[in-house]
C-alpha cells in the first residue's frame, strides 16, 4: 500500500524553471488547429527570451497557421513514469520573412543564427533539413509547467530534479 512519504510529488513550476526547461531542449510540439481539425507537429527550436524560434517546411501547416496563428508548444523531458517536467507555451505563430522589410529581415538573420546553435549547417549547402525553409517564431503568451518526482522506496521522495533546477535557476 502507498503512503503518502512515497507517492509521487506533482508540482507547479515557476516561470524561471518553465524557462530552464525551455532554454536546455531542442525538440517540441506545435498543436494548432482550424475549423473542426487540430493536428500537432514536431519541430526542432530555439528558446530565447519569450520567444521559440524555429523552422519548418511549407505545406498544410503553413496554410493553416495562415488563417489561425493560435498555437499551443509543448516540451517535456521524460525520465520515468512519475520523473517528468513539462511545458505548455501558448501563444502566437509569426512567419519570419528574410525577404521582407528591414525588421523581419533582421529576425531571420537571428532566427538563424540561433538554429545554427543546434544545427550548424542550417541554411548551408550541408543542412540536413534543407526541406524546411520556412522560418518562424512563437510568442510565448502565457506558460505553464509541471514537474513529477518519485517516492523512494524507502519513503523518501527523490528531488533530486528539482534541486538541479533550483541550482541552474540561480547560476
């Protein structure tokens, strides 16, 4: 039988953790919808300072976010059943165009310099994904997170995640 000393522990994080969890991932989420449809997309990212940069290729996605830029972006970090942290951003999608005026010509050249801080080749005649040419970014307009540790055996609980957080949040 479970006592309370070694259920798991759920909790909140705080906008520096949801940030730290942010900042020290690569891979997310992008759910977006229109009319009856929702769909959800993996895409590679950068966080930087309220905003998640990315790329991705054109198609029905685009299409889609063109006529409702609402999105949700989720990252988690899954150790075990009950020793997980997650983050849901909600906010807006926004094209970046390298084409356009001064100041989107501006995010782009930024947008791709933080995603060659993941993929060094991006935009290059080595990019991987050379596919996806379509830059953007997300506003993070409201965000929450959840952290998950685990009861020992022993009826101890292990925090030893949040503790890491704790550490980074104030380094």
């Amino acid at each position: 039988m479970a006592t309370d000393a070694n259920r798991p522990r759920i909790r909140v994080l705080t906008p520096d953790e949801c940030e730290l969890l942010l900042s020290r991932n690569n891979v997310g989420r992008m759910a977006f919808s229109l009319d009856d449809r929702v769909d959800v997309q993996p895409v590679h990212y950068v966080y930087e300072a309220g905003w998640v940069y990315g790329r991705t290729s054109a198609g029905a996605k685009i299409d889609t976010l063109a006529h409702n830029q609402w999105v949700a972006f989720e990252v988690d970090e899954v150790r075990g059943v009950f020793d997980w942290g997650s983050v849901v951003v909600r906010g807006s999608f926004h094209r970046i165009d390298a084409e356009g005026p001064p100041s989107q010509r501006d995010a782009a050249a930024h947008a791709v310099e933080l995603l060659r801080s993941i993929v060094p080749e991006t935009f290059t005649s080595d990019d991987p994904v050379a596919f996806r040419t379509v830059l953007f970014r997300i506003s993070t307009g409201a965000m929450t997170g959840r952290l998950a540790t685990p009861g020992d055996a022993d009826g101890t609980r292990d925090d030893r995640p949040a503790q890491a957080a704790a550490v980074a949040a104030e380094r």
